[in-house]
C-alpha cells in the first residue's frame, strides 16, 4: 500500500489549523461564556478544552513547520535500488535540496516562484 505522505501532510495540517482557528475566535468565548453562566465548585473543570481543540492546538505548529520544510526546503529519501552503486547502496538516505528547483505547490508540484537554473 502506498500512502501519499505529502497529501497526508497538507490535509492534517489544514485540519488542525481550521480546529486552532474556530477556536481562537469563535468557540473559545462560547466556551468561557458557558462556564462563567454555569455555577461550579471546580474551577479547573471549566478551563478544560475539548481533547480535539488540545491536540489540534498542540499539532497544528509541528506540522506547519514539517510541511514547509519538506515542501519548499529539504525532503528525506530512501535509495530504493541499486541503480546509483557503487556511491550509493540500497537503503541509504538522502536529504534534498528542494529550494533549488524552485518553491512547488506540494501536492501538485506547479512551480510558483523560479528559483537558480530555469534548466530544473
């Protein structure tokens, strides 16, 4: 099975962003309104956030930096056969630089900003 990790990438970053986001100015005041109009004995118990708006408040920097790194500046590989030996063997790992082909969309590849050779 192989998995489109860059499409992975982009939808759970979109996602968590748009969870941070409703949240930061929408559901937060909906929430601190219903817990100041509840009485409590807990206070604790009203500042708690939903498990979904915590982890995609915890997630969303770590994957927006991921995305860019991979997507405009450098992106691991694995060497999948012997067809680059004897300077590199099976398995090997490799770091590419991205930038100098020019910033890409990252699912799509269009190149939006030419950058070095217009020969790449």
């Amino acid at each position: 099975m192989d998995i489109d990790f860059p499409l992975v990438l982009v939808v759970l970053t979109f996602a968590t962003g748009v969870v941070w986001l409703a949240d930061k100015l929408f559901l937060r005041k909906r929430r601190l309104a219903n817990a100041q109009q509840q009485p409590s004995t807990d206070s604790a118990e009203e500042a708690k956030e939903p498990w979904l708006i915590d982890i995609s408040r915890s997630f969303f920097p770590v994957l927006a930096v991921v995305l860019v790194l991979r997507s405009f500046l450098i992106e691991p590989f694995q060497i999948p056969s012997g067809s680059m030996l004897p300077t590199l063997e099976v398995g090997d790992f490799i770091l590419v630089n991205k930038y100098a082909y020019g910033l890409r969309l990252p699912v799509a590849g269009t190149k939006v900003v030419e950058i070095g050779d217009p020969e790449r």
